[in-house]
C-alpha cells in the first residue's frame, strides 16, 4: 500500500515530538513534512530540535529541512501540535488549502461544525465536516481531539452515560509534568510539591467532556446536558494523569456493573482494527491500590485508560479512579487514531 | 512556674519523634518518660531511636532510659504516639490509673464519650469527660484528636457549617509520605507516582469531621448531619496534605463571604493564647496557584490551615483548596494543643 | 529445540521478579520451578508475590505452587536471587546435588575457585570450573555475577585495560533504589535527598572490578593489580546507576581514542550471538550531558552500558561518566547472559 | 546603631530573593534600593518579583520601587546577585563609583587584584583592594565569594590545607537544583534523573578552590599549586550541594586527625562574631550516612558545611563527604558573611 503523506505542524515542540516518534514507523502515514516557527526553518530537524523523548530521534527524520508553517505541500492530513497562540490562523489556513487538518491545538474544539473525536464514542460526529467545508468555503477540513485530561474522563464516562445517564461528575485531577510541554514546569515548583492549578484546564474538562459525549442537531454539535466539576492539580510524576471521579447517574447502578460495563467496552476502532486502536479502550483494574501512573500508563503502548478503585459514593452513585497517558492517547496518539477513522471513513 | 510532668507513648515512632521535637522547650511541659515497646526498653532514648527529624534529638532526652508503657508514673499527661495495634488496652491502662491520655491514635476516636476535640471548634466536648471517668470507673480519661486528613477538613468546615450550614462535602486528597510513619512507604512504590489508596483513610475522613463537628447530647457527642465522600491518595510530598473540596451549604454564601470568614475565623486556642495555638487557625492566600505543601506547609510554625481557590462550583455551592502539615496540626501538634487546652480548663 | 528447564531461588523478591519478567519468553530456558522461603512456599506465585514490575505478571507463571529452596528437582540451572543471608548454604547444597547455580548473591563471589563471569570479558574464567567441583565434590557448580555498580565499571574497563593498563580507578556512583530491593529505601530516606552511603557497596566495588578483570593461574583467579577508590551514593532515580569515573593509564591515551576503543568493543557474547547480548556492550554517546538514567538505561533492553563525557583528567589521564541497568545488566540479564555462556561452552 | 545603607543589583532573581530574606531583618544593613532589569523599573518589587523562597516576601520591600542599575545613590554596599550576562559592566561602574560591590557574581572572580574571600580562610586577601582601586582608579570596589561547590570544598580544605599540605583533589558534586536559578532546570529533565553536566561548573571549581587557599604577592592573588580534579552532577535535590571527596596530602594524616582538626575550626568571623558567622563554620558528623542535603542542609541557618565519612582512601590518603547550602552559605549568605567582615575591617 501506498502511504499516506503528512505533515506535522509544531514539529519541535513536546507533542510535535510525540507525533514524530508515534508515526516513526506508521503502517498507514508518512511523514513528508515537519513544520515549526522560524526560529527552526531551514535547520534539519536534527538541529532545531532539542530531542527529549525516551527513545532516539529517528534518523530519517534527523536530516529532514524544517519547513515554515505554509499549506499547500505534497500532504493530505497536517497533524497540528501548535501552540495555541498561532495554531488558529494557520489551522484555518490549511484547511483552505484543502489539507485535512487533525489538531491537538485547542483553538477550535468547541466551534460547534468542528468535530472533537473520541473515536470509540462520537465516530458519528464526522458528519458535520460536509457543513464545516461548505459553510466556511473550505477544501479541506478541521477535526480535534480533547484536553489530555477530557479523554480520559469522557472515555469512562461514555459507556456509562449511554446505559445509565450520567448527571453530575465531579473530578479532581493529578497531573503529570509532561503535560505543560517542554521547558513546561520549573523543577523548583513542583519537585515534592503539589500545584493545585493548571490554567484553564477546569474550564476544558468542564466543557469539552460534554461536547464528545454531546449529539448531531442541524448539522452542528450540542453538548450533553450534564455538569461537571472540575478541580485540577499538577503533581511530580513524568507521564499519566490520575483522576478521582464520583458520578451521580439517572438510573441505579451497582459498581460491579459499572465494572462489567467498562471492562467489555469496545468502539468503532477496535471493529476497524485501527492500527493505533487498542484491543481494550478501557482496562478495569481489580486491585484497591490501581491504577498507578509509574506502574499502569504504558498499557497498550499508552492508549488505554485505566480505571480502579469502582465503588460506591455516600453522596452520589459511584466512584472511580482513571489513568491515561496524557501525550500519548492524551494528544499525539489520539490524534493519529483520528487520522486513521477518517482514512477509513472516506473523509481523506 | 513549675511544669507539668508528661510521658510519651510511643516514643521512638514517627509521630513519638515529632512529640519530642515539640516539647523539647515547651514552656508548660516537661518530657519525664519515654516509653517505647520492648524492643526499645532498656536503651537509652538516644539508642533505642532512629532520629528522623529535621533538627537534631534534643540532649537531655537522649541520655534518659526508654521505659515500658506501664502507668503509675510521676506524670500526669501521657500523650499517646502508639501504634493502633497496641493502642486500645494501653490507653485504657492508663487512663484508668489516673492519667489524662492525650491521643493521637485511632482506636477510641469514635467512642462516643471519648471527645476528639479541634479546639477552635469543639472545645464544649470536653464536658462528656465526667461521664467518661464515671461510667468506666477510671481516675483519669482519654480524649483524643482526629486523622491529620480530617483535621485541615473539620477546621475550614467549622466556622462554614456554623453560619451557612454544611450539607455535603466531597474531598480528593493529595497526601504527603510523612502521614504513613517510618519506614512507611517504599520509594519504590511513590517515586513519580501516585497511590491512589491509603488503607482506612476514607472511612475515617467521613465520620472523623462529623465527629468534631457534632454536638454532645445527654453526655454523648452525636455526629453532624452532613455526608463526607473522601478520596484520599499519596503523592511524593514530604510534609504537608494538600486537599480539593466541594461543598453544598444550607444558606447561599459567596467565595466572598466564605473567605472572609475564614480570614477572620478565631477560636478558644487564641483567645487563651495557647502556647501552640497559631494566630490564625486558618490562612486564606489568594493567589490562583496557591496552597502548595512545599512552600506553604510550615506557615505558623505548621499549626495554620491554609486555605486558597475559594471559587463557585457548578454543581454545588463553593470549592476551595486546603493544606496542613500533617504531623505538626495534623498530628503531635494538635495532641499538644489539646492537652493545653485541658490545662487551662482545669482538666489535668 | 527443547527449552532447558530452570528454577528460580527467591523468586518472590525484586530480582527474583526481575527474572521472572526476563525468562518469561526466552528462547532457550524454560521456568520449572519458582522457590522462596516458607512464608510463600504452597501458594501459588500469583498469591505469594507482591509484583512490582512495570509489566504484567505472566500469567502461566501465576498459577504455579512456589516451592521451598531444595535440590534435586527436575531442572539444570538454578537461577539465585537468593538473599545473601541465606544464599551462601543453599547455593552449595543446589551446586553439590548436580544443578549448575547461576548466582546474583554476593556470597560466593570472591572463592579464588568460583568464576565471577563478565561475558564479554572473562569467559576464560570458566576454565576453574572443572577444579571447583573436583575440590569440592560436587556433581554441579557456582558461577556468579558481580554487583550491579561493579557490572558497568568493570565493562568500561575492561578494553583499557587490555589496551593501555588501568593502574587507578576513582569512581563516585550515584544508584537508584531498585538497587536496594523492595521494601528497600524508605521514601522518606530518599524523596528530594541524597544519602551518601550504601552498606558494603564500596568495598565490593574496589575487590570484584580487579577479579573481573583477574587472570586464572592454577586453576584460581588472581586479582587484577590496579586499585579501586569507590564512593558510593543513593540518589532519587527509579532505575540505573550512574558512575563518575576517573582513571590513571599506564600507556598514554587520547579521549578519543578510548572513545573509539568503547565504541568499537565486542566479546564473546556478540560473537555467538547469544539471545541476551546486546549488540552493542557498551555505547558511547557524544552530547555533553550524557548519560542520564532516566533517558538511556533502556539501551538495548538494558543491557548495555552508556558511557559519555570521555574527557582528560587534571591530576590522572581520562574521567567519564557510566550508566547502566542496575536490575537488567546489573543483575538478573547478567545472570541469564551467563547461563546462556555455560550452554554454548557446554557447561550445562 | 544607624544601619549601612545598601542596594542589591538583581533583585528580583533566585539569589536577589536570597539576599532580601537574609537582609531583612539584618541588624547592620538597611535594603534602600532594590535593582533589576528593564522588565522590572518602575513597578514595586511585589509587582516586579515572582517570589520563590519558603517564607513570604517582607512587606516593607514588596512596597519599595524596582530602580534600574545605576550608581550613585545613597548607599554604600552593592551586593551583586546579577546575571553573569550583565554583572561585568555593571559592577565595574558602581565600583568606579565609589560603591563597595560585594558580588556573587563570576564576572570578576579570578582577576588578580580581586579578592575571592571565604573569610574563615583568606581575609588577608582584602589587602589586595588598595591597589584594585588605585590601578583602575575607582573610588569603591570589588569583592567576590565564589561558585556555591567551591565554597564548601575550600572550606573543608583550608585547614587540612594549611596543617598538612592538600597535592591533589579528587571532588564529584551532586549538586540541587536551587543552584540553577529560576525558572533554571526544567523538571522534565531532572524527576527521577541525574544530569552528569553542568556548564562551566567543573572549570569553576578547578581554578576558584586554588585561588582562596592561595596568597598575595606584590598586591596580586596566586594560586595556591594543589591541583583539582571535579566532576559535577544535578540531582533531583531542593537546596544542598553533596560533595565526594579524596585528597593526596604533604604529610600524612590520620582520618581522627582531619575530623578533630575540621571540628575545632574556626576562623576571623568566629573571633569577630560577625552576626552571619556560624559557631562552627564545618560540622563533622559521625554517623556513617551522614551528611545529607534534606536532613543537613540548614545546620546553623544553612551557614556551616557538614562534613561526614572521614576515611582512609585505598589511592590516595583520606576521603570525606561534604555538604553546604548552596544558595545560603553558597551565595547570599556567603556575601553578606563577606560585608560584614568589609564593615570590621573598615572597608566601607
């Protein structure tokens, strides 16, 4: 099979790294471009990019030229990684230009003609692209992914919504430091600290977890009608946010259910046998002490989320623990899982 | 004036360490015996103890000879640092013999004519005392402080349920390895990591406060009304329990209001002027980001709750975040307040 | 082909997991038997172990009866992972009743009869084998691997010595805890700390370095004749000891040619293409601030050694900086890459 | 007494929020200007600074006017806390001035006429000052204290030095991340890591530590001829810098001697009892673990360097553990140590 050519927008940064060790050695994509600021153009990518990924820099991609931000390139899909300061002009301008841009930027998640895909959940929500090309007289398109924090609280509470209807969720949160990017937090704040703030982070989860989890009307995307509380902390750990959930729900549910629920949930991916999907979107954890994230945040390569601790709540119905890896199924890699549906969707 | 002769039980633990510490120059007491287990007895305090403070072991304590727990000595308060295992009977030794046991162990927390006093809130429990001596036959009495956790909780509760009414409070903790005593937890298992699960913690932050919180009826200290759901977890912090809340209020009160009142907020300990009591039971810091265990645990020498994010919820009223040291307010220091608090209310 | 069979002595402790994890699917040797103490042996290995791996448990292995540490099964090699207060007897029981101990533990190390094998640079040393068991009257044999910080010092010495004579070694090691087991160090000990003390590990590093790099005459090993100045120190890292290390030549060498000469080293491990070898024993990296644990001690499944930083020295002739895999190439991987010797040399 | 008017350049940096804890309640200087960059003038100094320190900001300073880096005013020390970037040019103007610049800063550390004083050790060097002023016809002057590892490796030198002839040091730092200024060492780079580089660091200590045991000659400062060998790490620690050291000596001594030698010092800030001076500017530690950065670091307010494991070494003659606070007796602390003997010895 012929592969798929991509770019990668952000290609230095913390996830615009991710993206590149993730699609090193992608079955469906190729790398054709790696894109930066102009601090970076015109240095191979060896050069402009301070590497700080567990594994090497991969060589072919070491002496490839760093290129401006600028559609119109041999590629079909442009993974964004852009900083939210500039990631909305030059998204809007490559979807323009006809690329498929498949964004881990905030800046146009909650437009309501822009998808914001969970893939084993709201796959459906693909359907407003048509309006999103017409309405704003684009060739291309623009599709995102959540908050690293969202994705994995929205993928629990999906299965459970739909079978039982979720009506409050509060969530407090512990971050891990790869989550604020590189040079991100100073060691001097967090090193045994705990920084019970992450600016805007609760204002995200709040709303975005109810977009993916929201429905089509008129072409546009409503959010569910839930509320959340979100309450977010960033904690000495490299990778893998822990969440500890408590849910009120319209009709009862045991916590053995719950369990039951979720451990045999599977979506659109898995049926696709998408190559980044994993074979359990969600893992549930028997043990009282899990999940951990040293211990639990590589399962399936980083893309599932893990869930413990399912037990009553003397307030609301059930409580539960989460874990996912933030810049793996948290940005990069839920991104490429997007990029593979709209491959198979016929959206490319 | 002459000082009061005190005993420590459990003298060589963690939380024994942390009596010493305080009471090296306490200005009304003055450390007469130090008992330990058998293991230790015999020994002097210098070679019985693994020193795990800070500050170096005060002199004049290292050279004294650790003793077992028996009663009956020249001392009228025992402060009990003893593990939980061994704790019961032994209290009730000494109790019975005619010491006023000041403790901080869990076992006779929850027995409803045993106070466990906070005493900016709750100092009136101390009246279930006579009823205590009398219907257990004992000379002396038991009267305990709460789990560290709890402890920050029920103080910025406090001033809260008394004007506006606590209906229900959800609580995520982040808690410092201190908490856990020595050797406690293994590096291996809390490096870049988070445990979300500390054994018995939960069930004792949700009736503890209510506890401190409830009011004595017939000679018995009935529980508060309201609901607690608490999710505690551990977190690579040395010193310091880090708290997100949620709470639902009977009257409407805005962030405002709330952190007025916390500002504000004095009790019995200042009004006597205490020895330990801090000058501000509780701290409000306005920054966005702000408490964090390591820059803000030692605030008022580790006695203050400090207190930050008050800000709405959109599920229930009010949301903030609380931090206390555990093993100073949360622990020693509470027990030392406490049994000052005695002193002056002619208890001893 | 038939796979071997092995047992494992101390299979519950952190090293027995660690060869657990390591022999779960290896191509050559299959485990037979999993053996503890009596507190674990006649449950299964699933009940008795408390698993502190990042992976799973595999599963075959979690149903398996753990057995007390006794001669004579069904199985060739005996992997120790014993305790040394207790592997000294039991590795010679195992070695006299016909099994072939392939030994982690200190205790047998330094008998002048009982090779101390670096694969790569002593496998000669085998030859006292036959001497051993004759002396000793045992049907099987003691093979030994060296302590983990002595693994990566020797490996780096090794081709300068042979090349330019070593004369003087300073090395200050900074090791991660894994290194010291589990329980191990207390977090409290270790959290934001540095503790410049391990118990004994200083002296084995300035004796077993020089029998790695000793020499067989009559049929015992003689100890090489430079010497060693070892300072050793725990420090806050999961996994990997780092070394700086300072060394006096008796032949003058350039950085880089040292450099070259790492860079370029094999033995006998990459000749035969043993399963576990590392293509590469040792890499040589040329960023200034290179190696660091958490980045590079999975080179090669961990089972390289990572050197940088090859610079002269102001008072001796070259300082550089050494990694490894304290649990992988420093301890368990050790011990199978030298069963995987004893097959091929016919040892079995 | 009138207090000593002084300004402190760089105020608002890591080691400029040192200096304003240190001076705030200092009983000879009075903070009158409080300078910094272009960002910085004309906001107070609680809008200009992003405090960092345990303790809060003083509420006299937070109120003061950030000035730009000008001489001239009404005060007569500058202690220097300024970016090396800039600190050359500055400190040479206030010195032409007529300021005494008591600089923490590298800029003018090795020139000859300027003295590097560590005044327990080299308070002679001040004569030097004379000529600095008359050859470069300035009306004030500079003095240094040197890099944070220096200063404890030359503390613990100094008498050894001068009782037995210090020939050669063997000296690998582990040094905190305080040391790297703010926002300084990313925590990506360092949680559970060891970084084997700091930049320029190794070079620092070399030639600093032979400088302060050095002498003058013909109003210039010679190297003392000992020749030093160091290596530096940054390791996942708060504040202290943890030193492993060997040493070749003159003449010989024993490990009793160095500790009895090191304990009973003191020098000229003792004898004067300069209100920073600690009584025992090195404490020796006996415990074998000892000294430890989180258990140590703040002996005497983080004025005296711990010394502990004096030993014998297999290479050379005695190896010993150091430990100092880096931004304490290594930075601030070590300046303000220095003014105060500037004061005495009628410097000002």
């Amino acid at each position: 099979m012929k592969k798929i050519p991509v770019a990668i927008l952000g290609a230095t940064g913390a996830v615009g790294q991710q993206f590149v060790t993730l699609l090193a050695s992608h079955p469906w994509f190729e790398v054709r471009a790696l894109m930066a600021s102009e601090r970076s153009t015109g240095k191979t990518y060896g050069e402009a990019v301070s590497w700080k990924q567990a594994g090497p820099l991969p060589q072919r991609l070491a002496a490839v030229k760093v290129e401006a931000c600028e559609p119109g390139g041999d590629f079909s899909i442009a993974f964004s990684a852009l900083d939210a300061a500039v990631a909305g002009g030059i998204e809007k301008a490559f979807a323009a230009a006809g690329h498929v841009v498949v964004s881990n930027s905030r800046n146009h998640r909650l437009e309501p003609d822009v998808p914001l895909i969970l893939p084993e959940l709201n796959a459906d929500h693909l359907e407003v692209i048509p309006g999103q090309k017409k309405n704003r007289r684009w060739k291309g398109c623009i599709v995102t992914n959540s908050n690293c924090s969202t994705m994995f609280l929205a993928m629990a509470l999906g299965p459970i919504h739909r079978r039982y209807g979720v009506e409050k969720v509060f969530v407090t949160t512990m971050q891990a430091i790869s989550g604020a990017g590189y040079p991100g937090v100073p060691s001097w704040d967090i090193l045994g600290n705990v920084i019970p703030f992450i600016s805007g982070e609760e204002e995200k989860i709040e709303t975005e977890t109810r977009k993916i989890l929201g429905f089509v009307r008129d072409a546009r995307i409503e959010l569910a009608t839930f509320t959340v509380s979100a309450q977010t902390n960033r904690v000495p750990v490299e990778n893998g946010h822990t969440e500890c959930v408590s849910l009120a729900l319209r009709s009862p549910a045991r916590p053995k259910e719950i369990a039951e629920l979720l451990s045999g949930f599977t979506g659109l991916p898995q049926q696709l046998k998408l190559p980044s999907a994993p074979v359990h979107p969600i893992l549930v954890r028997s043990e009282p002490d899990r999940p951990q994230p040293r211990m639990d945040v590589m399962t399936e390569n980083g893309m599932s989320t893990v869930v413990g601790r399912i037990r009553p709540c003397p307030i609301l119905d059930v409580r539960m623990v989460l874990l996912g890896h933030n810049t793996i199924r948290g940005a990069a890699g839920a991104a490429i899982l997007n990029a593979e549906l709209l491959k198979v969707q016929k959206y490319l």
